[in-house]
C-alpha cells in the first residue's frame, strides 16, 4: 500500500483571512499584515515533484521550506515581490511523506504534510466530485465529508464556481477547501461554469489555479492534461470544446502513447459534461458527433467521471462505463428521461471514493451525510458489478417526464472551430503573463 497522506496538524496561522473558513474550518480569525488569502495548496503532485500555490493579500515574497526523510531539506524562494506564487519543489523521492511550509516576511505557517505519487502498481485511493459551485453551506458539508475519507488526491469535474471571473466566489471555494487541498493534490477538468468567453477572466483564473503540467513541471497553456498514478492514467478533458482542433488530435495522441505505457492498467477520462447522463442536460452530443466515444473506449478507456448534471449516475454505453457526479454543492437536477445507459440515479448532495488496487477498481458512492449510494467494482473492460438498496437498479427518484436535450445550452467556448478554445487558452495565459509582467514592475504586484 502506498503510504497515506497525514491531515495537517494545523492550519497556517497565516492563512485565509475570509470569515467563512474560520466557521467552517476553524481558522484563526486573527490576520497577519501579510496574510494568505488562498492556500497553501498542492499542484502537480507526482513522483519527484509538486506546486505549492498561494496567493496573499498584498505582494510580498514567499518561501516555501520541505523538509523529508533522510535529511531531505529544500527552500525555494520566489522570484519576485507578487501577490500569486507558484513554487515548484523538485529532488524528492516517489511514495514518501514529507512536510512542508510557507514563510512570508517574518511570518511562518505550521509544516503540513503530503505524499508523493508512487513509481510501481501499488494500491492507492482517490475521491472524485464536482460541481461544487452556489451553495457554500452544501459545498461545506461535502467538504467535510470528504475530509474524513482515505484518499492520496482529489479529482474534480468542474464547474468549481458558479462565474470564472468572479473572485468573491473564488475565495470562497479556497475558504471551503482550503484544509483539504493543503495536504492532498487536487486534479481538476475544467467546467463551463470556470469559462467566461469572450471575456477571458474565467480562463485566466482557471489557468492560475489549476493549469496542467508538463513533464518537467511548466505549466500548459491548455484546458486540458493528464496525469499517472500507479498503474493508472487519468485523461483531463476539456468537454465544452467543440472537438475539431487541438485537443481532439492531443486526446488520438496521448491514448495511442498509453497503450505503450509500461505498467499501465486503467485508464480513466475525467470531463465536465460527460457522454451520458439522464439529467438537465443530457449526453454530451459533440462526443458523439465528433468520434470521441469509440475513440476512449477503442483505447482501451474504461470509465468515465463527469459531472454538469447535479446528480449521482451511474451506467454504461457503448463500451464505456460511467459515472456522472454533479453533487458537491450546486442546486440538484432532478431526472427529465431516463437515458437508456442508465443503471442507478440519484439526486443527492455527494462524493465517490475510488479504491484501486491491481486489476480492480471499486467505487463507494456516498451522500453528504457519510451514508451510502451504493458500492461498486469493475476490472478492466468488465461491466459493473454492484449491490444497492433499491429494488431495481436504475430505478429513479423521480418519474421521467421530458426527454432531456443531448446540447448544452450553457456558456462553452468557442462556437464554431475546436481551434478556438485552445487559442483563447493561449491568450488567457499569455494575459496572465503579461499580467503579471506589467504587476512585477508596479508597486501593485501580481493579483
């Protein structure tokens, strides 16, 4: 087993200055001149390496201090006096614990620790959830609940907001998350919620907190990545796009390469609005349309974890099992027509723990309250197996009444060319970049 992440045993004195988190959290209400307002929280989270992101209120520089077995000891400066930093640590070992902290000018927060990913096939646990935007008190109580589960990181679905640009709700969604993102890694698929096209705050801000990574750790200008963990890769999609450009020739490629992938065994995609669902908003139709389907399950993809629909689903279509997990915060969706993929459905408030251990992968759906959905398992290509109180699985909470449309109506970017969506990222990113260029040069600093 690989070693499990220890919960902080405190959060920095010197953290966010937001009067939610102190109820919800526990924080100190007393603020520093210098105080974080987000974070510290884990990006990028492999083997040998990890982002400690924070922002502060006002531009200062940042320290952060690792410390790990053997004597392991690392301090990183950032480059420059700014209010968001994102601090890269590398040299350190796969499956071990370390701890680390954050100093700002003569202010040090308490050591947190966290576990690097491993480099065999061991087992390990992650939570998966999504659409925690609108309700703070909902999103606080799947917070907790998540809290208390065994996992090694968090995967989100997204729609972590309910407006990209708006930055109130951002500092309410560290306010919320902060003591869990401060010792556990937390992948994220972007959302519709997190793009604002043709303004791009959204994008900007999605690409600040939580940009994938490349291999040696720089930051991708692109609303979509993937990672490894153990003996599984997980592929973060951007679902909004229109899947005629870019991404849909990275998905072909980075699919082909895992086949090759030595040691893999699993293979999951993680999107925002996923191929199937019985919800508001239905199946994702670009999937479809554009040959996105048969091309993860042709690669031997064997689940999908979406959200969009705030509900818990569960199914399985054209070769491909699913998961639909829209329930972390946001207003709940009831059931508008049953997709004939469907096999459980529920409108709740809740969260999924993924155990993986060799060939199987079992998944304990679970409400806000810590009760259970219902457990299930799978091996590779293998359909679901699964016990559930209901008496028919698939039976749902409310009767169907109107077939729910297969296109979103929400916000996505781009209308006409795949091509788009990527090349707003770039500008996105360069924006923040000059952003920040010009802050670095200001007595205002980076925000």
């Amino acid at each position: 087993m690989s070693p499990s992440p220890s919960r902080p045993r405190a959060l920095p004195r010197i953290t966010i200055a937001l009067s939610i988190t102190a109820a919800l959290l526990g924080a100190s209400a007393a603020v520093e001149a210098a105080s974080i307002r987000k974070g510290p929280y884990l990006q990028a989270l492999g083997q040998t390496a990890v982002t400690i992101k924070l922002e502060l209120s006002t531009p200062e520089p940042a320290t952060v201090l690792v410390t790990g077995p053997a004597g392991f000891a690392s301090s990183k400066l950032s480059e420059s006096e700014k209010r968001f930093h994102a601090i890269r640590v590398e040299g350190l070992a796969p499956a071990t614990t370390y701890a680390y902290r954050v100093k700002v000018g003569d202010v040090e927060s308490k050591p947190v620790d966290f576990t690097t990913a491993p480099a065999d096939g061991r087992p390990f646990k992650f939570v998966a959830y999504g659409d925690s935007r609108s309700d703070a008190a909902a999103h606080a109580a799947v917070a907790r609940a998540i809290d208390a589960a065994p996992a090694d990181f968090f995967v989100h679905t997204g729609d972590m907001v309910q407006d990209g640009d708006n930055e109130a709700q951002w500092h309410e969604f560290f306010g919320i998350e902060g003591k869990l993102l401060a010792n556990r890694c937390i992948f994220v698929a972007v959302g519709n919620h997190e793009l604002t096209a043709p303004d791009p705050t959204g994008q900007v801000n999605f690409l600040r907190y939580f940009a994938a990574t490349e291999t040696d750790g720089r930051e991708r200008p692109h609303l979509y990545g993937s990672f490894r963990w153990a003996n599984t890769r997980f592929f973060l999609l951007n679902a909004m796009d229109t899947w005629t450009g870019d991404e849909k020739e990275w998905l072909r490629a980075e699919l082909a390469s895992a086949l090759h992938e030595p040691g893999l065994v699993h293979r999951i995609a993680v999107m925002h609005h996923g191929p199937f669902s019985s919800g508001y908003h239905g199946g994702n139709a670009r999937l479809a349309s554009q040959g996105i389907i048969p091309m993860l399950r042709d690669n031997k993809v064997e689940l999908v974890i979406a959200g969009h629909d705030h509900i818990y689903e569960r199914g399985e279509g054209q070769g491909l099992k699913y998961i639909v997990s829209g329930g972390a915060g946001a207003p709940l969706y009831q059931q508008r027509s049953r997709a004939p993929e469907q096999q459980h459905f529920e409108s709740v408030h809740h969260f999924l723990e993924f155990a993986v251990d060799g060939p199987e992968v079992k998944v304990l759906a679970r409400r806000a309250s810590g009760s259970v959905i219902e457990p299930c398992s799978y091996r590779g290509t293998e359909s679901w197996s699964c016990t559930s109180d209901e008496k028919k699985p698939g039976s749902a909470a409310t009767p169907a009444t109107t077939r729910a449309s297969t296109a979103c109506t929400c916000a996505v970017p781009g209308s006409t060319s795949g091509d788009a969506g990527g090349a707003r990222a770039l500008v996105a990113l360069a924006a923040l970049g000059a952003l920040g260029a010009r802050r670095r040069v200001s007595s205002a600093g980076d925000t």
